[in-house]
C-alpha cells in the first residue's frame, strides 16, 4: 500500500471513530449518563450537559407556543388574556429563576463535594422556600383575579369570560415554582437528562388536552380558555408528581432523604441570599424589556409590531444558548465544589466559544435574510421590512450575547448572584435604555433603528465587563 493510501486509510478510519464516538455521546446525553463531571473530558462533559439542556430549553419555549396556538381560535380577547395573564406571572418567573440560580450553586457545589445528603438538604430547602412564596402569590391571585385583570387594562368582557384562566394559573402557581425548582436540582447535580424528559412529559399531556378541554370531545365539555389553564396546569403538575417520584425513589443522581426532610434555617437564609440576586436580574431584564417597548411605541403600531416579532425570534433562538449556558453553571458549581478551579474556568471558556460558533452561524442567517423569518408571523409589507432591519441589526451582536450569557451564568453557578445583577443594573438602566432613547430620538433620524442599535451596545459592553470580572477571578473563592 502506498503511503498515500496509508494516510488516506487511517483519516477516514479516524472520522469514523469520531463520528462513532459523537454519536455515543448524544445518545448518553439523552438517556442519561452516571459521568463523574469534575473528572470527565471537558469537551464530552460540555456535551453530555448541554444537550439535555438545549432541549430542555426548547420544551419550555413549546409551552407557550402551544398554548396559544390553540387559544388563538377563540378570538383576540382569549389571546388578550393569555398575554395580560403571562405578564402577571412574571413576578412567579422571576422569583422561580432566582430560586433556580441558588439552588444549582448549591447542589451543584455539594454534589462536587461528594456530600450527597448536604445536596438533599439544599434541595428541600429550595422546595420549602418555592411552596411558602407560591401560596402567598397564589391566594390572593386566586380570589382576585378579575381586579387583576381589571387593572391590567383588559375589557369587561375579557374580565367576564377570562377571568378563570389567570385565577387557576396563578392559584396553581405552586406546580410552576415547582417545576422550576426541582428541575433546577436535577440539573446542578448532573441529571440534566431527567430534566428534559420532565418538561417532555408536561408538554405532552399539555398539547393533547389543550384541545380537548378547549373544544369540547364526546363526554368532554368545551371549557374555552377555562380549559387551557387546566390543561397547562394538569400537564405541569403530572410532571411535579413524576419529578418526586424520582427524588423520592433515589435511583439518579440525587435522591430525598427522609431525614433531610425538615427546616434547616442556615442553609434555608444562605438560598434566600443568593435567590435575590437571580430574582433582581430577572426583574432587571423585564423591566427594561418593557422599557425599550415603550420608547419604539413612539414610532407607531408597524415599528412596535415589526419589534416584537423581531424580539420574539430573537428569544426563541437564544433559548438554546441559555441551555448551554446553564451547562456553565453546573460545571462551575461542582467543580469548585471538588476544590478544582482551574478547570471550573477552563469549562466556562470552552462552553463560551461552543455558544458563539452555534450563534455566530444563527447570526450570519439571520443577517443574510431576515425576512424571511418575520413573513413566518405575517405578511404586512411594512412591518417585516421594520421587522427584518431589528433581526438583521440585533442578530450583529450575537457573538457578543454567546459570551455573555455563559459568563453570567458562571458567576451564577458559582453563587456569585451580585456580581451579574450590578452588571444589569449598569448595562439595561444606566446603558441600554437611556441610549435607545437618545439614539430613536435624536441621533440622525435613526428612530426604531436607534433601539436596535442600543441592544446591541449594552449587550456587547455587558459581555466585555463580565470577561473582565470572570478574568479577575474573584468567584472562584465564593464561599455558599
């Protein structure tokens, strides 16, 4: 055999091998994997983590889009109430994602520690904490449901027919909490395959009873919108019940011991601590979300129309990047928990740069042909030519955002809740907003164009000062 042949042999052996190996690994990234994620390769480590969690990611997103796909054939008003009643449970979001943040630093930390009845500690405490806020937003949304909605604007017929949906959403709100909560434990100790196959379960029984209990089959009364909060609620709690069984049974990766099952106020006031960081950088970015809409409805309903398509794709896309990103927090946690630092920062960088080649390819997309993808939500002429010009300018920074978000999440998964909340303080109130403002109004007649611009600068400067902050190094010796 010639040494050409030779080497040409041996390459295609070699990607064969790899393709072998990359295919084992999604397979185990799906099914589940028992992996020691402070002694495995990074880059399968990354693998193994962040697949589960891109998909878990995009079974959140398919909620929503469920939801009011079937709610969008009984009329405006019931996607009226669908929209009054997502913004009112914002607050629930918010407080349940911070809750999330806390408890993955802290079973992630103890699970790197090898102190798995510590890590069940944190997880009922994280799951007291969830079930005391929930009643206390629960209750009074249950009662007062049409007050909300009366002073969130809706009509007297949306307050007449809708008030049902939010009334059980938020009365129920303890099984989103929930489903936050312990999918959050799931994950920080590594299990994030169980995570996924919980939100696939909820989505399930979500998408076929939404049109059973909205329409109406056989012996199945139509209950309208009333029958879509029972569905989404019917599918999230089956899942909540799924999701203990699996703690209780104790099979995974981490497991409820019965003597773990009580208050423990140090660990309880230590999750609280560190929740209020992740609630206020939720809360952070709604706000100011709600603030650039209001600067770009100056510009009238086609440029706010064109936006929120725009930003609509624009977060489904990133959903993906918040998975992998979430693989970052993990691999922070229970890598200094296993007293490995260097390689705790090693995996953020390396999950950084898989982030900004995946967005980078979305971007360039993007960039290239943006209408295409505001027609796929309507066909006004004017409103995907806004539209377009806001994806093709945001997706720009896309890169940027890749880096960033792992960065925060870093800070996050090391329990460094503060640092990533000033960063959004500074970047979305004291940056973004006032610059839109500036750059819509004033700045060479770049109206709707000068918010999309503006994103692009507080996102960008947010990544920078979060690589900055990350190189310094200071997290690495958070104590939780």
């Amino acid at each position: 055999m010639s040494s050409k042949n030779f080497l040409s042999s041996h390459i295609k052996s070699f990607k064969i091998e790899n393709l072998k190996l990359l295919w084992k690994n999604i397979q185990e990234a799906i099914s589940g994997t028992d992996k020691d994620f402070t002694k495995e390769k990074l880059s399968t480590a990354i693998l193994l983590l962040a697949i589960p969690m891109v998909l878990e990611m995009i079974m959140e997103s398919i909620f929503a889009v469920a939801d009011i796909f079937f709610v969008s054939k009984l009329g405006p008003d019931a996607i009226a109430t669908v929209g009054i009643t997502e913004s009112l449970l914002t607050i629930v979001y918010s407080i349940g994602m911070g809750l999330s943040m806390a408890t993955t630093a802290i079973v992630s930390r103890r699970i790197g520690e090898k102190k798995p009845y510590r890590a069940s500690v944190a997880a009922v405490q994280s799951i007291i904490v969830a079930s005391l806020v929930s009643l206390i937003i629960g209750i009074p949304g249950m009662f007062f449901a049409k007050d909300l909605l009366k002073i969130m604007g809706a009509n007297a017929d949306i307050i007449r027919e809708g008030s049902s949906y939010p009334a059980i959403l938020l009365g129920s709100n303890i099984i989103i909490m929930l489903l936050f909560i312990i999918n959050a434990v799931f994950r920080s100790s590594g299990d994030a395959a169980t995570s996924m196959k919980v939100l696939l379960l909820a989505n399930g029984i979500n998408i076929l009873l939404d049109p059973l209990f909205i329409f109406g089959l056989g012996p199945i009364p139509a209950m309208g919108i009333k029958g879509a909060a029972i569905a989404t609620t019917t599918g999230r709690g089956i899942a909540v019940i799924y999701q203990f069984y699996l703690l209780f049974k104790g099979n995974g990766r981490i497991k409820i011991y019965k003597k773990a099952i009580q208050l423990n106020v140090k660990v309880m006031s230590n999750l609280i601590k560190i929740s209020l960081g992740g609630i206020g950088q939720s809360i952070i970015a709604t706000s100011s979300w709600i603030g650039m809409v209001r600067i770009i409805a100056i510009f009238g309903s086609t440029a706010l129309a064109g936006y929120t398509i725009a930003i609509r794709i624009i977060i489904f896309v990133l959903l993906p990047s918040w998975g992998i990103s979430n693989a970052a927090a993990t691999l922070v946690g229970q890598n200094l928990g296993a007293n490995k630092p260097d390689r705790a920062e090693k995996a953020v960088w390396a999950t950084g740069y898989v982030n900004m080649i995946l967005l980078g390819i979305v971007s360039i997309v993007f960039i290239i042909e943006p209408h295409f993808f505001i027609r796929l939500f309507i066909d006004n002429k004017d409103v995907v030519n806004t539209g377009a010009q806001g994806l093709r300018i945001v997706s720009l920074g896309f890169v940027f955002y890749a880096m960033g978000m792992v960065m925060i999440q870093a800070f996050n998964g090391a329990g460094d809740t503060r640092t990533p909340t000033i960063i959004n303080v500074f970047c979305f109130w004291i940056i973004e907003i006032p610059l839109a403002y500036y750059l819509a109004n004033y700045f060479n007649d770049m109206n709707e164009s000068g918010v999309y611009t503006a994103i692009i600068i507080a996102e960008s400067i947010m990544a920078l000062i979060a690589m900055w902050l990350f190189k310094k190094g200071k997290w690495k010796l958070q104590k939780i």
